[in-house]
C-alpha cells in the first residue's frame, strides 16, 4: 500500500521511523480514524476540524487541513480505493527530538503519516447486538484529547475479548463515559442519553451525526451521565463509532439487555445512518 510520510508518498514497508520520534518515546502524539464509502470521505471536515482542535490542545503546530485533504484523496486514489469502502488513518506526533520530557525545539517538524486501507467486512453481530463488558476507567483527565496513548483502552479492549465481548464500556465514580474505542448510549423512556461531551469522553464523530438524526426522526435526547447502577433500567443500549457505525448491545457482563435483541430506537438509527452515509 501507498502511504503519505512527512511530505512524500511512498510505499508502507519503505517507512522508518526514528526510535527518537515523541510518538515512539511518549504517546506524543494525535490520530484521526476517517471512513471511506465508495471513495467518498465520510464526515471528513468533523475529523479534521477535530484533529485540529486535538493538536491545538497538546500545543502541537497547526497544519494545513485542505493539504490533508488532498493527501486522503490521493490515498484513495493511488491506493485504487475509490470505489471500495476504506478507512484513513492520519497520525501526527510532535517530531524527533533527543528524549527529554519537555517539548522540543520549537524548530522541530511534526512527523506526519496517513495510511489508507480496505475495510474488512463487519462481523455479524454489529448487526444481531453484542455483548460489552464494564471495567474501570482508569484513563486522564482529558479524554477529549484523541491521543496515540491509548493503554488504558487496549487493556480494556484485551479484557473484553479475554471475557467473550467485543467492547469494554468505561465507568468512572459510577457514571458510564463511552467505550474503549466507541461512543455509549442508552434509551430511557424512549429517549436518547449520552455523556455530555466534556474532558470525560471523546466527541465522537459518529455521535454527533446520531444526535442529528435523532432530531431529525424525532427522538428525544438527553446529554446527561447514565449512572451504572440505573443501566439495568435502560430499554437498549449502542455503540457508535466511525468503523462500527452504530451497534446494538445486547448483553452486560453477565445479563440480557431488555429480551436479549436489538431494540426499536437503535434498529431505526442504524437504518438512518445508512440512507445518510449511502447519499
Ligand atoms: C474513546 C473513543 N470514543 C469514541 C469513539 C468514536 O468516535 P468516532 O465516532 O469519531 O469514530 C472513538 C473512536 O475511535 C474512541 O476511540
């Protein structure tokens, strides 16, 4: 596969990348995960403004969007992916620098690496409902933030597959925040709740576009914490992100959610997410 490294498009296998590089030494660093339908880039203006704001969080150098752009349609294109269903993956990290805690030179560049790949195809039950697990989240304080660190979620992630779940939902002072690599919501009484979108949790690309559509199929929606100890009063659950799209959940740790199947509310959105991204 073709990839972009610091300027150049080249093949994957010829990368190197510097054993000094902060992404390498620190976790310094940020990502964007973009979904491709068809050679369309879903949402691509939300990841990069995104990415964007993550940079400017860390005091990393801003850089140029419509550049980034370019290089995801190019990816696509070199990659012979226009017609297929893809992701991009796009990592910026703050350069290669002697190993000191401190930012580097200011002079320093940005290493900056965009891949492209096929989508693999869904596993089954993204649409017949899957099992989560609950584990404390143990992550900082700026969740917000999409860094490359990301130990707390493969660990978590690890223990979900380790326990037969495909995600591990994350609860912190008994409040659930989302999961290791989705956003988490619940139906209360026909309504739609979710984290509010503070330092606890990522603003998920994918569930800004279900809050939109939940308005615009009239479905009420409430931003407010879902406490752990109320989740067994919820009519359905879902995961969202950009891979999985929107996912029921059918099963916590050792219980059923509601008779065990994908509830009304999430079949519905799962469906309007697909007339959306399908235009
Ligand atoms: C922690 C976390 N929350 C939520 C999401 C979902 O975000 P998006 O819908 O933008 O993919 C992700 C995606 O990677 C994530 O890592």
């Amino acid at each position: 596969m073709i990839a972009y490294f610091n300027g150049q498009y080249v093949s994957k296998e010829n990368i190197k990348i510097s054993p000094d590089d902060r992404g390498f030494l620190f976790g310094d660093g940020v990502y964007e995960v973009i979904r491709s339908y068809g050679g369309r880039l879903f949402k691509i203006d939300d990841h990069l403004s995104r990415l964007s704001r993550s940079l400017g969080e860390l005091r990393m150098a801003p850089v140029s969007l419509s550049h980034l752009k370019t290089v995801a349609d190019q990816l696509l294109h070199r990659n012979n992916l226009e017609n297929e269903d893809a992701t991009l993956y796009i990592q910026i990290t703050r350069g290669v620098a002697p190993r000191k805690h401190p930012f580097p030179d200011p002079e320093t560049s940005p290493t900056v690496y965009v891949s492209a790949s096929v989508l693999q195809p869904s596993p089954a039950e993204w649409a017949s409902g899957i099992a989560v697990i609950l584990v404390p989240d143990l992550r900082w304080g700026r969740c917000d933030i999409k860094s490359v660190g990301l130990l707390p979620n493969v660990l978590a992630s690890q223990q979900a597959k380790e326990q037969g779940a495909s995600e591990a939902v994350f609860v912190r002072d008994g409040v659930i925040t989302e999961g290791s690599h989705t956003s988490f919501c619940a139906v209360f009484d026909g309504a739609l709740v979710t984290h509010p979108a503070n330092h606890h949790i990522l603003a998920g690309v994918t569930r800004s576009v279900v809050l939109d559509l939940c308005v615009t199929l009239g479905i009420s929606v409430r931003e407010s914490p879902i406490l752990e100890r109320t989740l067994k009063g919820a009519s359905e659950l879902m995961v969202l992100g950009t891979t999985s799209e929107v996912v029921p959940v059918v099963r916590v740790d050792d219980w059923d959610v509601g008779d065990g199947n994908p509830g009304p509310i999430t079949s519905k959105l799962k469906q309007a997410f697909g007339d959306l991204r399908a235009v």
